[in-house]
C-alpha cells in the first residue's frame, strides 16, 4: 500500500506543468489606411511591415467599429463594438464593469503594459482598466516611444506572460514626415484624380491638416496631401521595422504580435477631410495583421471583419476561450459633429445609415470599391442588421466625464471637436 501511495506521489509530482501562454503584442497605428499601405504589393510605401505580412495572418477586408480613435480603441480593448461600449464622444469613459482584455489576460497571470500617444489616452477615458503599467503621452515621437517601452520590458518579470500594447500617433496629422521620406510617388490610385481645393475649403481644414509652401501659401492640390501621409507611412514602417528587431532582442520572438489601423483618412474622396465624421471605406478599411507563433505564412482572410475581433483572437492565445468565426455582417457607426450614422457590410454588399434622417447609401465594393455609383436597392438582411445596430444599447451605460480644458484644447488642435 505504502509503495503504491508512493509511486502516486511521484507521478503527481512528474506531471508536467501546463504550457505557459503566449507573450501578446498590439501594434495600433493612427489614421492607417489599408489602401495606401499596400501590404505587399510593388512600390508599398511600407516595405518592413510587407515582410512581416508575408509570416502572418492577412485581415484583407477589416473594419474599423468607428471612424475616430476613441470609440475604435475601447472596441480594440473590449471586443464590444462601439454601440454596445457606447464610448462615442470625447465626454464619456468606459464603463468599469465591462471587461477589457488586459483584465482578463491579467486575470490569467499576465503582466500588462500599455505606452501610448495620443491625448484621449490621457483623459482617463476607462483605456487604463487592466493594465498594470499604463503610459500615456499627448505628444512624443515614435523613437521616444519605444525607447520608453524598452526600460519597462526590460524591467519586468520575465518568469510572467507578458501583455504588450503600443500605440503610435503617426501617421496621424500634422504631415511632418522626416526629409527621406517625402517627395517620392505611390503607384496607388488617387493623386492624378485628387481635386484642387479652393481657399474656403482650405481653411475648413484646420490648422492639423493644412499645409502650406514657403511664404505661407496654401497648398490646395489634394495630391499633395496624398503624397505627405504616404511620406508619414514610410517612417512609421521604419519605426516598426526597428520595434521587430527590438522585440526579438527581447525575447519575444515567440509571440503574438497584432499590427492593426484604429481608422483611416479621408482626403476628399467624398468631400470630406480627415475622420470621424464619415463612414466610406476610407476611413473604416485598415490593416490588420496577426503573426502566429511557427505557423509562417498563415493565410488570409477574405471575409470582412471588425477590429473588434482581436481581443476574442487573444484571448483564444491564451487559453481563454475559442477563436471567432467570420461571418455574419460587420458592423461600424459614429455619433460625431450632430451626426448619427451608422454602416454594414456582407460580402460585398455594404450600406451606410443615417439614422437622422433614414436615409441610405448602398455599394457593391466588388464592382465598385470606390463607392461612386450608389446602388438603386440595399441588401435586405444587411439593412435589417444595421437597423437593428442603430437601436443597439451600450451593455453597460459608459460614465459621463467631461474633459479637462487642457485636454480638449489639444483633441481640438488635431481636429475633433469633443
């Protein structure tokens, strides 16, 4: 009996112990548009980012959940989109009672860390929940950035998973791009079909978005503009080739790593300039890649599909729960400047909502990924899903609090008006 006992003894003490989970990273980048990235492609501005994109996961057809940064990100950290978060103007923060992945990752045992720029990050707007180091910045370079985020991981528990999140600010505008990128051509369509701006449309912009030449004249031609936020992805492909090498230096070769858009751009494709205040897909199609650990090329996905996926896809790493699946419509809205929209997409079908007015544009981004040509009838069960979207109710009502007036100075000098 003895001898049997003991041998139990040994065998429970033999037992291996359970894999540790995967270290995760995010990659989230200002004002990404997938179409000027051009992820693999000839004359991508983005060389560094194309070849990490060969050994991962390719999201062909993302979507943004909003047009703007601080209802995308609260859908990048909770799952929920924006309508069932309900963080959608600068005044409201994060209900505490709703999860984020870094609490649930945190709960598993991992080490959280967040370094970001960006002045909403500042506002206490519940971004903070779960994370054990939380770092934010209105105003830094991206150098600056990693370099912050290096003596943190150096620093850390290296026995612990570790939850990494980075938030780089470029290419959002100001366009001040270094000298070596600027003035070389992307082989994208746009700058030959761009208009010309006239002065009154001009000084709508912004003081953010405006350029000017020497002598403090107005640049009207929107290739131009085109031009300088390629020059700005150009740099942040080279600080994103540098942040690889530094993972890898850190060990964390091996881990999960999500490089994702948190919205795109407009630059007057549909009269409008910037974001937030818009649905088309210049401003909701975004890059969003997921590296695997030793899978190598691992495919792409065809099927549309939210932003808001990454924290199920994460989670799922972890042991957590299981991956998502891709179908059904993707959905996305905005509540900005007194406008209510919100948009779908199936397939190629997608249709944009005004809930106002009830009005609806509807595409077919197949025959025309531009969306010049409105189509005469919208899908039915697409309208139906987007309907049901706009009566949506946040899970848990997000908190009123108002922005410092430093804060919202500075949201207004980028161009929101929160």
């Amino acid at each position: 009996m003895l001898t049997a006992l003991a041998l139990l003894a040994c065998a429970e003490t033999e037992r291996p112990a359970p894999p540790r989970p995967p270290d995760v990273v995010v990659v989230s980048v200002e004002t990404f548009r997938a179409d000027r990235a051009l992820l693999g492609q000839p004359g991508s501005p983005m060389p560094k980012l194309s070849a990490f994109a060969e050994g991962a996961q390719r999201f062909e057809a993302a979507w943004s959940p909003a047009p703007w940064t601080l209802p995308s990100m609260v859908s990048l950290l909770t799952g929920l989109n924006a309508a069932e978060h309900g963080v959608t103007r600068g005044e409201l923060s994060l209900n505490p009672k709703v999860e984020t992945l870094a609490e649930s990752l945190q709960g598993a045992g991992y080490e959280t860390m967040f370094f970001g720029v960006n002045s909403l990050f500042t506002a206490s707007r519940g971004l903070d929940q779960g994370f054990s180091t939380y770092r934010a910045w209105p105003s830094l370079n991206g150098n600056d950035l990693q370099r912050e985020m290096e003596r943190a991981v150096d620093a850390r528990d290296p026995s612990r998973p570790l939850l990494l999140w980075l938030h780089y600010f470029e290419p959002h505008c100001p366009y001040e791009a270094a000298q070596p990128f600027r003035g070389r051509e992307t082989p994208t369509w746009g700058e030959d079909e761009a208009p010309t701006l006239d002065q009154a449309q001009f000084d709508q912009l912004g003081r953010c978005f405006q350029l000017s030449d020497p002598g403090e004249q107005p640049v009207l031609q929107v290739g131009r503009y085109l031009r300088e936020y390629d020059a700005e992805l150009r740099g942040i492909d080279l600080l994103l080739g540098d942040l690889f090498v530094s993972l890898e230096r850190r060990g964390l070769q091996d881990a999960v790593v999500v490089v994702v858009g948190d919205h795109g751009e407009s630059f007057w494709e549909h009269g409008d300039f910037g974001h937030g205040r818009t649905l088309f897909e210049e401003v909701l199609h975004v890059p969003l890649l997921v590296r695997w650990p030793g899978q190598g090329d691992a495919g792409v996905v065809t099927s549309p599909v939210s932003t808001s996926v990454v924290p199920q896809l994460l989670r799922a790493a972890a042991g957590l729960g299981e991956r998502p699946t891709y179908d059904g419509p993707v959905l996305a809205g905005t509540d900005d400047e007194g406008r209510s929209l919100r948009a779908g997409r199936l397939g190629d079908q997608k249709l944009i909502l005004d809930t106002q007015t009830g009005a609806v544009l509807a595409f077919d981004l197949g025959a025309d990924p531009h969306e010049r040509a409105p189509l005469a009838t919208p899908d039915p069960t697409l309208l139906q899903a987007v309907r049901a979207e706009a009566a949506t109710q946040p899970t848990a009502a997000p908190l009123a609090l108002p922005l410092a007036p430093p804060v919202e100075a500075q949201l207004r000098a980028l161009g929101y008006k929160p």
